[in-house]
C-alpha cells in the first residue's frame, strides 16, 4: 500500500496563510473551499491536516489570491 504524504511546504495554517497574503485570517477562511481536484476562481482550497483537525490552506491557490 503506498501512503500519500502532503508537502508541508505547500501548505500553511489560516494565520500564517492571511499573513502571507497580507490579509487577517477571517479574510482567508472566508474564501475557504474543501480540497477539490480543480482550483475555483476567487477560493482557498484546504486540507484538514490528520495530527490536528486544523484546515491547512493550499499555497498555490495563496498564490492566485495575490496575482488578482
């Protein structure tokens, strides 16, 4: 059985996501979407990570936010 394994790298937490894009963090969930296959105009696709339950927030799509 193989075990995919998240690039954490890839993925920030609802704080740190609005700091990156220099936004709070209810700005950030606000625009949350859960983890599709295909990224959604204008939405923040995440993950809930397995250790805490926490929405972990896709860093591409972080990208796109800034690119608008």
């Amino acid at each position: 059985m193989t075990v995919k394994k998240l690039d954490i790298a890839r993925w920030l937490g609802a704080a740190d996501a609005g700091r990156y894009l220099g936004y709070s963090r209810d700005w950030v969930e606000r625009r949350a979407l859960e983890w599709q296959d295909k990224p959604a105009p204008d939405r923040i696709r995440y993950k809930k990570a397995r250790s805490d339950g926490r929405r972990r927030y896709f860093v591409p799509d972080l990208e796109a936010q800034l690119c608008e």
